[in-house]
C-alpha cells in the first residue's frame, strides 16, 4: 500500500503541470471513438455519399432512425442538401420525417 501511495504523489499535477490537460485530451479522444459506432449516416446523407448510405443501410436498416441532437434525421439532411438519391433510397428503408 505504502508503494501505491508513492506511486500517486509522483503523478502530482504540481510536479507534472501537463498531466491534467494529458488526461483530459486522452479522455475526449477515447469518447469520440466509443460514441463513434459507425460511420454516421447523417453525415453520409448530408454529403450525399449514395455508396456510404447504401452500405450502412445493408449492415443495419435502423441506422435510418438515426437522430442527431437538433432531430435531424438522414433524410431531413439529403432534401435539404438536395441529394434526391440518397433520399430516394431513404424513403425506401423508410425514413420518412
């Protein structure tokens, strides 16, 4: 135990001023990547990447259903950015709004 203690008053921030911006860093990256299931089809849609829409819909339709925090679903995203094949094959796996 004594060891353990030892060990942790090395990792003080006043003798490492860097380590709580270090941990901090490592923990968005981490996040991003674990919030990063897939490739997320709301951007795909809104790029209009027809390939990208149609792969992540064959691995799993319910991806249509993605929602981003204003609401907005893929299709919303392909009319607005006018990408009508992307919509087209959406209102197929029927993501309607």
């Amino acid at each position: 135990m004594k060891n353990m203690r030892s060990f942790f008053r090395r990792l003080s921030p006043f003798e490492y001023p860097h380590l709580p911006a270090i941990i901090t860093l490592f923990a968005l990256v981490w996040s991003g990547t674990a919030f990063c299931r897939e490739m997320d089809i709301n951007a795909a849609a809104r790029d209009g990447d027809l390939a990208m829409v149609k792969a992540l819909l064959q691995n799993n339709s319910d991806v249509v259903l993605q929602r981003e925090a204003k609401g907005e679903n893929p299709l919303h995203w392909a009319v607005v950015k006018n990408h009508k094949d992307v919509a087209g094959l959406l209102r197929q796996y029927d993501g309607r709004e």
